[in-house]
C-alpha cells in the first residue's frame, strides 16, 4: 500500500472562532500532512510523491507526476520517483522551467506544469505535474510543496553520495593493500580486473598488458567460462593495442571512455567488447610516467547501462591507482628478477651453471648433518681432467671454455638428483652423493663417470678425447668432517692421476 493510499481525502473538522466548526482547505491540509510525514520519517521521494497525490487529484486533477533528479555534474534528468502513465514529452517540457529564471513561477504548458526543485541556492530537479485544473494550487502550496521534494532529493544525493565514497574508498584501500604486496606483474592484473569488476558492480571485467612495442602480452578476464579465456588469449596476443579504436580513444586522451551502448561505439574487430560481448561499458587505460602500460576494461553483457558522473569519478581514481599498483609490481618482480641472478652469480659457476663452491659447502654441511643424526653416509668424489691442458694448448681457451660445458652436462646425466655436482675452478668438478651411498655404490658412480668422459667430444666439428682422475672419500668411513672428506679425496684424486686416471678410494 502506497503512503498516499492511507491519507484522507478530507480535511478534519476543527473548532473556529466563537465554536463554529471549520474545515481546513484541501491545499492546506496537503501541507500539514507534508509537514508532519517529514519530521517523523526518512521518505524516499516516492514516498513524498505517493503522500501528495491523492489531494493534488482532488485540488488540481491530477493525472500523472513525475519527479526528475538532476545530475548537477552532467546536467542530465534521471527519473526518481512517478505516478500515472508518463507522456512522451515530458522530458522535454521538463526541461523548459531551465529557460526561465531561478526563483520565477512554474512552467505551464497546456495541461502540464514544471516547477524547478531548488534548495540552498541549488537546483536538484524538477517536478512535472499533468492535471485538469493546474491552475487551482496556489503559490504557496507550491512553494512549499517543491521545497519538500527538494529536501528528499538533496538528503537521497548526500546518502548516495556517503555510499559512493565509502564503497570507492573500500575498494581502493583494498585494492591498494593486496595490490602492493603483489610480488608479479600478473597477479597484480587480476587483482585489479577483480578490484573493478566489484568497484562497478559488473558482470565482467578485463584487462590486456602490453610491452614497450605496444603489443599485448597479456590477457586476463573475470567473470568468462574458459572458452572465453581461450578466444582472449587467441584474438589479442601479439596484436598491437593501437589496432583497438577503443584503446586509442582512451589512452590518446589519457582518461576513462565510458559507453553506455557499444552498439555504438568503434571497436576492434575480435576484440575484448567483441569477444566478451559487452553491451556497455567503462574503458580504462593504465599510462604510467615510463609509457602506456595497458588497459581494463568492466561491463555488462546482459545490457546496456547509463553511467554516471560518480562512475566517471571512479573510473579515474582506478586508472591512478591500478597504474601505481602496476607499476609497483613490475619494480618488485624487476627486483626479485635481480636478486635471483644475484644470487646465481653467488651460488653458481658462470661458465658451466653448476653449482660452485660456496654452494657445494653450503650442501654438505646439511648433508653431513643429517647422515650423523640418522647413522647414514655422504659420499664425495673429486674430479680432474686428463688433457684438459693439451685442449687449451692445441686448440685454443675458447675450445677450452666449450668443453668445460660439455663436461658439466654429462655429469649432470650421470648423477641421479638429488646428488649434487659442483665446479670447484679450472678443470676440477666434485659430485656429493646422498641417500647412504656405500663404497661400492659411490666406485660404481665414479666408473661411470670416467666411462662416460672418455667418449670424445664434438667441439667445432673435431672430435675431442680426454679423461678423469677421481678421488673418493666417505662420511663417517674416512673424516668426520667435510673439509677433511675433501683433503682426503683430494690426496686420492692425485693419486689416481699419476696412475694415469681411473677412480680411487681413500685407503685402497
């Protein structure tokens, strides 16, 4: 039941001067009652609309009404609140009470009259009203009338106003949060597609990365099934941004493209509007000071979709941050990247990418430390090459060089992970065996490996022959400590050279 559908078509009786009985106007009545519903509720402007009805049907005919809002940053009228059947014209006839002076009298056109809804200096909307006999209300009732609807409207725009700011303040703090501990350039994209896919309360939302050639990288969607996913990633890798109509709208002018009907718009063929099927939506670039980093687009597909000067507003604020957030993204992953080729310089051998000698230490120490609490054994073999020197003699250091990488992918073949080979310097290679090898087992390694160093290399179209002398030590059989394994498999690997190569355990 409507508010107005409960209110009396009479005013009530009331006591006059020397007892006679008086009934108030109608008009008057009307704003007794607006009166006392404003200063007990927080009405919606329906509401209002719904009160006034009934004694406006009997003061004036009415027929229909309808409450206009006003977008004080677009000057577009929005709908926000009506009876009766709407006529074709009355938005235009709305429009004329703006053709007229701020504070002068109600637009009357035939049967329909508009009156201008101000408050505080401020134009919120505007009241059209459609009935037989306009011409009966009275000024004041007027007056008063239209400030109480422009009370509603401007108390309705502070609320939504208050909802605006604290979701967009929400969204962007939270972006903000997980965004700046993305630690790559990819989550922080799905973060940010997912940040205003909720900000603009969308179906979808999108959004491609692109490299410093303008070509797109990356795609990423929220809200697709996968054969969605798949055509994005099929249509849009590799292709150059500026192909897209919409991407040059944006990223030329430098802000949001905001398109309630892409019907209308220019768009590229196979694109993201295509390819999702958008029917509406808010385009934002991401330009950062170094250059266009890429674009999100959000939107829907079930239809079209009239956004707002608050929308635009939004749109901006998260084309700011989802640019910072990017770009702080791509420093963290720029200084992880660092940091990992910082730390394989220190822990790797530059020429072969074997592990080197820090990390060979680093290794056996843990490994000696468990096989002493478990009651296992570390196995070490240390290894030289027979005619390493005659290489780099004869053939020259760059042949040298090739070879020592040969030499370093074979011994990866031969030794089963999680055993370890390093590159101590020169020609000296050492493999840390695991897993409680015996003396057996760790000979049985060596001879593959002097087996396998023997079939001659391929450098430069020449065949390359050399071979290995290898010392074996064990923990505990012969040290207790790791530095002492490797004098002794060190003693034994010279051993093994002046015999002319082969495998040799300590104490054989």
């Amino acid at each position: 039941m409507s508010v107005g559908s409960e209110m009396h078509t009479a005013g009530p009786e009331v006591e006059g001067p020397n007892g006679a009985v008086m009934t108030p106007d109608r008009q008057s009545l009307l704003l007794t009652e607006l009166v006392g519903f404003m200063t007990k509720d927080t009405p919606s402007v329906q509401h209002v609309l719904d009160l006034t009805t009934p004694h406006l049907r009997d003061i004036a005919g009415l027929t229909a009404a309808t409450v206009f809002e006003l977008d004080s940053e677009t000057g577009m009228m929005t709908v926000s609140a009506r009876v009766g059947e709407p006529g074709r014209r009355d938005q235009m006839v709305a429009g004329k009470v703006f053709r007229t002076p701020a504070g002068g009298k109600p637009v009357v056109n035939g049967e329909q009259m508009a009156i201008r809804l101000r408050i505080g200096g401020q134009t919120v909307g505007v009241l059209l009203l459609t009935g037989t006999a306009l011409d009966e209300l009275q000024l004041d009732t007027i007056a008063t009338m239209s400030l109480h609807f422009a009370t509603t409207l401007q108390g309705l725009a502070a609320e939504k106003q208050r909802q605006f700011v604290a979701h967009s303040s929400a969204t962007i703090r939270e972006l903000f949060e997980h965004g700046m501990s993305a630690d790559n350039v990819e989550t922080a994209a799905e973060l940010l597609a997912r940040s205003c896919a909720t900000a603009f309360r969308t179906e979808h939302a999108a959004m491609h990365l692109i490299d410093g050639e303008g070509r797109i990288r990356y795609v990423h969607g929220v809200g697709f099934p996968d054969e969605v996913h798949r055509a994005l990633s099929t249509n849009l890798l590799g292709k150059r941004a500026a192909e897209s109509p919409v991407w040059c709208n944006s990223a030329e002018k430098g802000e949001p493209m905001l398109v309630s009907d892409a019907g209308t718009a220019k768009v590229r063929s196979g694109g993201l509007t295509q390819t999702i099927g958008f029917r509406s939506f808010i385009a934002m670039p991401l330009l950062s000071a170094q250059g266009p980093v890429g674009m999100v687009m959000c939107g829907d597909s079930s239809g079209t979709r009239d956004w707002t000067a608050q929308d635009r507003i939004l749109a901006e604020q998260l084309a700011v941050e989802g640019t910072l957030i990017m770009d702080s993204a791509r420093m963290r992953q720029a200084a992880e990247l660092h940091m990992n080729e910082l730390t394989q310089q220190a822990f790797h051998d530059s020429l072969t990418g074997l592990p080197n000698r820090k990390q060979l230490l680093d290794r056996a120490e843990t490994a000696v430390e468990i096989a002493s609490s478990t009651g296992t054994r570390v196995g070490l073999l240390l290894l030289d090459l027979n005619g390493f020197k005659q290489v780099n003699d004869t053939v020259g250091h760059h042949a040298g060089d090739v070879l020592l990488q040969l030499v370093a992918k074979r011994l990866q073949g031969v030794v089963r992970r999680p055993d370890l080979v390093a590159r101590l310097g020169g020609d000296e290679f050492s493999v840390l065996l695991t897993g409680d090898p015996d003396e057996k087992a760790a000979i049985a390694v060596g001879e593959r490996i002097c087996e396998r160093l023997r079939e001659p290399f391929d450098i430069e179209g020449e065949p390359v022959r050399i071979g290995a002398s290898i010392g074996v030590a064990l923990f505990p059989d012969h040290a207790t400590e790791f530095e002492a394994m490797m004098r002794e498999a060190d003693a034994y690997m010279y051993q093994a050279k002046r015999g002319g190569g082969g495998v040799r355990l300590v104490g054989s």
